[in-house]
C-alpha cells in the first residue's frame, strides 16, 4: 500500500494577519512553479540520444518542484521555510537569489542579497583558506581592497587562523561552512538568505552564527532567510515561517506556530482523515497554550534497565515491602511476556535484570532496597549461571526459582505454565502468541498482568498450541488470548471440534490496528478510573517496556504503542482516547533512550486534560 503524503494548504486562526504591516517588501514570491524535466530512460551515448530522437522516442517526465507558491517578505522579517527532504527548499531559495528562473510566476527582490546556499558554491578546494577567501569575495562582488581591510575579521570570525594555508579539500564541511559565512556576514547585506548552514559545525559556532543573525536583525534591519530542519531554531530565531511540503505551500504563519504544527505533522504519512484529527489536537493545543500536564509523568533514564526500574516504583506507590519478584532478562522479549502473566498471578513486580551474566545496577539496587524472600528468573535459553550465582550470594539468601535454562521458547512456556498450575494461580484465561509478534505481545502486557494469564508461545516448527492442547490446557481456559495470524492458524488445526466452548479473542493482521485493540480491550475489562501508559511502537523501545505490565496492579494501566511516524497511529489512538479520557486519571510516558518527542507528549497530554 503506497505511503500518503499529504500537501493540502492547512488554515489556523491568527490574530497578527488582521495587523496592517507598511513596511516595505523585501521579497514577493508570487505564484512560483518550478518544473524539471527527468529523462524516461537512460541512454549511454549521443549516438542511442540521436537514434531516439529520429524515431520520436525521446520522452521527459516532468517533475514539479515547486507548485503555486505565494509569500512575501518584508524588512527586518526574519523567515523561516521549513520541510521535508524534497520539498523544494533549496529550490526557493535559488529562485530568490536568481540562480533558477521560475517555469510559472515571478520573483521580485528589492536589495542585494548575501547567499549562504550551498557550502561548497564559490570555493576552489584545491586553493588554500586564503585564496579562497578573495576568490569567494569577489564573487560576491567585494573588492580586493575591501577583502584586505576585513581579512582578519574574517578569519578570526570563521575560527581557521592555524590553518590559512592549508587546501581547503583538508577541511571539514564545518569548517568550510564557518569561512562562507564570515565571508557572506562581513558586510551588512539587505537580504541574507542561509541554507541549512547553522545546521553544520559544532554547537558552539552555531551558536555564534544565530548571534551574527541577530545583531544584523537587532543593530540593522536585516532581513533574513533561513532553511532549517530544526523546529526550535526557526521557532527561537524566525517570527514568521512557511511550511512547503512536495512543491506545496502547507501553511504560513507566525514561526511558533508553523514550527508547532510541522513538528506535529510533517515528515508523517497517513490519510487526510487522520491528519484532521491531529491537525486539531494540535491546533487546540498550541492555540489554548497546553502542554504537559502535572497529571502526566515522563518516566525514563538513559538505560533501559533504569527505565524499567522507575516503572516498578510507580508501580509499586510507595509499597515499603516485597516478598518476592520476577525478574526478566532482556535477551528476548518472550522473558517479558510469559513473566508479565506469572507475575499478574502472583501480585509480584516485574524488575528488568538487563543481561543473563550479572545484575544491572538498577535491578541490583530494588533488589537490595526490598530484600525479597523469594525471586524469580525468568531467562529463555540461556544457561543463568552467572545470575544464579549472584543472586545466591546475597546475604540475606533469598530463594531463587529459575525458568527457560537452555530451553527453547515453547518448551520455556510450558515450564512456567506447569510451575503455576501446581501453584494453582492461574485463572479463567490463557494466551498463545506467536514468537515474531514482539509489538503486539508487548503492547498486551498489561491484560496478561491484570488477569494473571499463562503464555505459551510459539517458534517455528515449534507449536505451543499442539504442546497446550496435549496437556489440556483449554479444558480450565474457557477464554483464550491468540496474538498473530500463524498462532491463529494452528489454533483452528489444533482445536477443531473444541472451538465452539472457548471465547477466542484474536489480535493481529494491521498492526495498528491491533494495537489500538488490545488498549480498547484493556479499558473495557474493568469500569471506574484507569492510568495510561504511553510510548512508541518502535521495536528498538521494547526492553523499556519490560515492567510496563506491573502498573495494573491496582487498576488497570493500557499501554499504547504509537507508531510517530503516522498519522493514521496517531489518530486512531486520540479516538480511542477520546472516548476513555473521562476515565484517565495519570498518563505515564515512557521515555528512555527512545520514546515519544516532546512535542508529542505535549499533544496526548492536553489531549487527555485540557
């Protein structure tokens, strides 16, 4: 299915478009098009280019890269235009600075322009620093007089006194960046137009440069053009910003804002209906000044075994004791899941042990501050030495039961499911999943938790259902949990005649579609007031996401595993939220290495309390 990229004009409200602005246009853009024409095929020589032309073979596809585009800019304004890779940017740019004529539309410029286009336009790399300084000069139009009497202001701006001599082919991008822009900033120009140049060199240089565009803004007027891909950089330095999206202008506004919505929409695909729904939660957020709520708490450090940890002490609000825990190694994410149903049976925590060989710092200090008499270890295939090891030498000699050494994963299923039935834990319910349902199986974390579910999961060429059924497993499981369409499959082979008995919910096909799902699911068990969990649906997150079953302790805590990158993800889940927000009393965002971006947050945050 092909990706949607939308590029409709989208409208806001704005209360500065009302404001008369006599100041003078610096630059009118006004119903630029821009085409190129693309060769159909690739001919090799000018004798098969001739050929081609004498048999009327000779076809060009034309690409639009910029279409019906109107702005304009006035003194002292400092605007931003933003986008994604393709979007016609650049192509803006070097219409304004009168590299390319437009195919539609004009361009009129009122002032000399400094352009910062491309960082390597005007530069000889095999001349020095030097040379190049006078050769870039003059093509700007200074004088070698002129170049001689600001030469050291110059070099000393562009940071490269050491290294003048040198051919500039030895130089860094930022360094050759660093010496463009101290030529084009040396005198006062009308008009500076900067493409993505504060993107390149260190922090500190960047910073240097938004200093030098602010003394031209502050001390003389400037009127500036800046190309970034950095939403705060055009939001701190731009008071007004274009959104272009494919050749299309998306929206025009107040920089804040522009850089709001883009941030909240661009780069994503998804249908026109979702993006309206985002559109506006996004629009109600930026315009009603919401942000993260004091009810929304980001829980995260910079490894995924601390992560885990914060998780179980929100879980366990401010519980003093423990007598016992599980605690899953994150070799695989079956260690998560079948430990998550054990654990809900038990009423124990979850705590992320990181690696089979020892004990994280973060599981080692819970384990030490509770003192549990009895743990846990949730470890497929591995052999656990090193972890048995220390878990037995700690002094106050806690019981260690261990599951899945050296097993595989069916057979690690069965094991912990026949440990609980001699427990007698489990309930009504069971679940199979199948072993590359990794998003899925995470995301029901929270159900297996709350309802205390056994887990049988299955490989390839290793079936937990025919396992299941030869232990009669169903028989004390009238409701049965299947995750992935290969699990369901063997299911249907397995139990034939059985299926009429058992409740089957089944979660898979389009993934988010299945996520939203299994959120619905976990609302619905249970009335009253609920937590939420929130983090992304990346795969690389999931060892983040280890004890996210335990915030169902109390009540229940659905995870929703959103796809950034879609709209549609997006969307789906500010509906289902909207439906179950009156019930929403915290919101918990996990956010680690990896998790939702701040903007993001911001918008499911308000979503849900504002």
């Amino acid at each position: 299915m092909p990706e949607v990229v939308n590029t409709s004009a989208l409208t806001v409200e704005d209360e500065t478009a009302e404001i008369e602005d006599n100041r003078p246009v610096m630059i009118d853009v006004d119903h630029v098009s821009m085409s190129f024409n693309m060769a159909s095929e690739q001919l090799n020589n000018l004798k098969e280019y001739a050929i081609a032309i004498a048999r009327g073979k000779l076809f060009f596809e034309e690409f639009k890269a910029l279409d019906d585009v109107s702005f304009k800019v006035r003194k002292g304004d400092v605007f931003g235009i933003m986008g994604t890779n393709g979007s016609g940017k650049s192509t803006i740019l070097k219409i304004i600075a009168g590299v390319l004529e437009p195919t539609k539309g004009k361009c009129t410029v009122n002032g000399n322009i400094a352009p910062l286009i491309e960082l390597g336009a005007g530069f000889d790399m095999d001349l020095s620093a030097r040379e190049n300084i006078y050769l870039n000069g003059a093509l700007l139009g200074y004088s070698k007089q002129f170049i001689d009497e600001h030469f050291q202001e110059i070099v000393e701006f562009a940071e490269v006194e050491k290294f003048l001599d040198m051919p500039l082919k030895n130089y860094s991008s930022g360094m050759v960046a660093r010496i463009a822009f101290a030529i084009a900033t040396v005198i006062v120009p009308e008009i500076l137009v900067v493409d993505e140049v504060l993107s390149v060199g260190d922090f500190m240089f960047q910073k240097k440069c938004e200093d030098r565009i602010t003394q031209l803004i502050e001390e003389y007027g400037v009127t500036v053009l800046i190309v970034s891909h950095s939403n705060d950089q055009i939001a701190r330095l731009c008071n007004k910003a274009i959104w272009i999206e494919k050749g299309h202008t998306r929206l025009i506004g107040p920089a804040e804002l522009v850089a709001s919505i883009y941030g909240g929409l661009g780069g994503r695909t998804g249908t026109g209906q979702s993006e309206s729904i985002v559109f506006e939660a996004l629009e109600k957020m930026i315009c009603g000044k919401g942000g993260v709520d004091d009810r929304s708490v980001v829980l995260g450090t910079e490894s995924s075994e601390g992560t885990c940890a914060k998780v179980v002490l929100a879980s366990l609000g401010g519980q003093s004791n423990i007598e016992s825990l599980a605690l899953a190694t994150d070799r695989t994410h079956v260690n998560a899941i079948v430990a998550t149903g054990f654990a809900g049976a038990k009423k124990i925590p979850v705590v992320a042990s990181g690696g089979s060989d020892s004990l994280s710092d973060s599981a080692y200090r819970i384990i030490l501050d509770y003192k549990p008499r009895k743990i846990f270890l949730f470890d497929c295939g591995s052999s656990q030495d090193g972890l048995i090891t220390e878990l037995e030498s700690l002094y106050w000699k806690p019981e260690v039961i261990s599951f899945g050494k050296l097993l595989s994963v069916r057979d690690f299923s069965l094991e912990v499911y026949s440990y609980g039935l001699r427990q007698g834990i489990w309930g009504k319910e069971i679940a199979f999943i199948g072993l590359e349902e990794n998003t899925l199986s995470i995301a029901l974390l929270p159900l297996l938790f709350r309802l205390g579910i056994p887990v049988f999961v299955s490989a390839e060429n290793e079936s937990c259902v025919e396992a299941a059924k030869n232990i009669k497993a169903l028989e004390s499981s009238p409701r049965c949990f299947i995750v992935g369409e290969t699990v369901l499959e063997e299911y249907k082979c397995e139990f034939q005649e059985e299926l009429l008995g058992v409740d089957v919910i089944y979660f898979g096909g389009d993934q988010n579609r299945a996520l939203v799902d299994i959120a619905s699911y976990a609302f619905d068990i249970e009335d009253g007031e609920c937590d939420v969990c929130i983090a992304t649906s990346n795969i690389v997150q999931w060892p983040e996401l280890i004890s996210c079953g335990c915030m169902s302790r109390i009540k229940i805590c659905p995870l929703l595993l959103i796809d950034q990158t879609s709209l549609d993800s997006e969307a789906s889940f500010l509906s289902l939220l909207d439906k179950y927000r009156g019930r929403v009393s915290k919101v918990y965002f996990i956010n680690g290495k990896t998790g939702l971006d701040d903007g993001t947050r911001g918008l499911f945050s308000n979503y849900l309390f504002s």
